[in-house]
C-alpha cells in the first residue's frame, strides 16, 4: 500500500509518495495554485486514486518549541477539506519541523542552483516528512 505525503503552503505543495512496500519515499510533484483551493484538492484526489493510497500524512508546521501557530491552523483547516473529499482515507499529520532546511541543505550539497532548487524544494521537503513517518512506522 503506498500511502502519499504533501507539504501543504499558501502557494505551492510538495507531494511524495512511498513505494508499494513503504520503505521508501519519492519525491513526485509541486501543485503550484493561490487563493483557489480546489485546484489542490482535486489533484490530490487524482493522486491518492491513482497511487491507490489508503493513507495520506500531511507535514504539520509546529514553532521550534513544539507550540501551535498559525501556521498548523491553516494547515489543519487544509486537513478537514482532505478529509470530506476522501471518506475512506486516512488523514494523518506528522511533525515537518526542519524539513525544509533539511531539503535546503541537501540541495545545496548536490550542487542544484537555487532558481531550480525553488522548483523542487517542497517536493524534497514532502520526501523528508514522508520518509521520517515510514521509518517511525517500519522501526
């Protein structure tokens, strides 16, 4: 079963998916939209159908101190509208902290320009969420 991951931002999200084993993630694709949320959530309809996923983990924006911000709200009110268009999959946060400067950091270190780092870094941030739930789940 492969379960989806998504980077959710007020511009773009990053999508990864794991492998039908779920060892591993895969950075897939960047859903660039503004101020019309359905163009996401159809897309991540598509997506859940296609990759036959009973399970999506959504990156959680929590502060450096484990408080709840704005951020997570927004994130959260995203979450529900995930939920009623996808009765039976499960929606399940998990912790993102840090996720984008790891993404950051390891484009960096594999030498991508940052013009094109823009393009793939909440892709890249989803694969790290995604791959730090599976190995919290395959431990």
């Amino acid at each position: 079963m492969r379960i989806l991951c998504i980077d959710y931002g007020d511009a773009r999200i990053g999508v990864a998916v794991s492998d039908p084993l779920g060892w591993t993630a895969q950075m897939l694709e960047t859903i660039q939209w503004r101020d019309d949320v359905e163009k996401p959530l159809e897309r991540i309809c598509q997506l859940v159908r296609q990759y036959e996923c009973r399970q999506v983990v959504v990156g959680l924006p929590r502060n450096m101190d484990g408080s709840l911000g704005f951020r997570e709200e927004k994130t959260r009110q995203f979450m529900n509208l995930l939920r009623e268009r996808l009765p039976d999959v499960e929606i399940k946060p998990w912790d993102e902290r840090l996720t984008t400067v790891m993404a950051q950091r390891a484009m960096h270190d594999m030498g991508i320009s940052s013009r094109k780092q823009k393009r793939r870094i909440d892709q890249m941030a989803a694969a790290f969420i995604l791959q730090s739930y599976l190995d919290s789940i395959n431990q």
